[in-house]
C-alpha cells in the first residue's frame, strides 16, 4: 500500500500535539492542524480512516472509567500531570502548561 506525505501527516497529528491537556475537543483540534498541515481540509472521518488507526490501537493502554461508554480518565490537575510507567508501576508529575491551540496551530502552518 503506498503512503504519501498526507498520510505521514495524519499518522503524526492523528492525536494532536496538545491532546493531554485537553482530551475533550482534540478530533477537531487534529483535524484543523492536519488541515493547516496539508493546505485543504482535513474531516474527521479521513482522521479515523486512516491507516494510523491500528497504531493509534496500539499505542493506548485500557483506561478505567465508571461510565458506561468508557472515556479516558486522564488529564492534568492543577497544572500537573501524573505519568505511570506501565511496566514498574513508577509515577512521576510533569508540570504542564494550558492549551494554546493558536500557538500550536501557527506552529504547524
């Protein structure tokens, strides 16, 4: 199967560069940077379709959630956020900073 750039580009930003610090939002985030990216529009549906949808797969670990439809129970609190490594068990705190869409979307143009 042939990959052009376009395909690199929605592997890459498939989950946007800023999607921690703000899970809700960041299909729609994803896709206006791989439209800035790729000079046309980019839907989500092309997002989903890719072929970075298996890595993207692989890539997540189960996240618990007492919702029925399952969300992702992670993000930042109070500015920080908690890593846990997956094989020791070991946790660490990043300090992160707010979500700036408009600065990471003028990155990528």
């Amino acid at each position: 199967m042939p990959c052009g750039w376009i395909d690199l580009v929605l592997a890459y930003l498939h989950l946007p560069p800023d999607k921690t610090l703000a899970i809700d939002g960041s299909e729609s985030r994803a896709c206006r940077y791989a439209s800035l990216a790729a000079g046309r529009e980019i839907k989500a549906e092309e997002v989903r379709d890719n072929a970075n949808q298996l890595g993207r797969n692989l890539e997540r670990f189960p996240m618990p959630s007492e919702q029925k439809v399952g969300r992702l129970r992670i993000g930042p609190k109070d500015k920080r956020l908690t890593i846990i490594h997956p094989l020791s068990g070991q946790s660490s705190e990043l300090e992160v900073g707010t979500l700036e869409e408009e600065k990471v979307a003028a990155a990528i143009k």
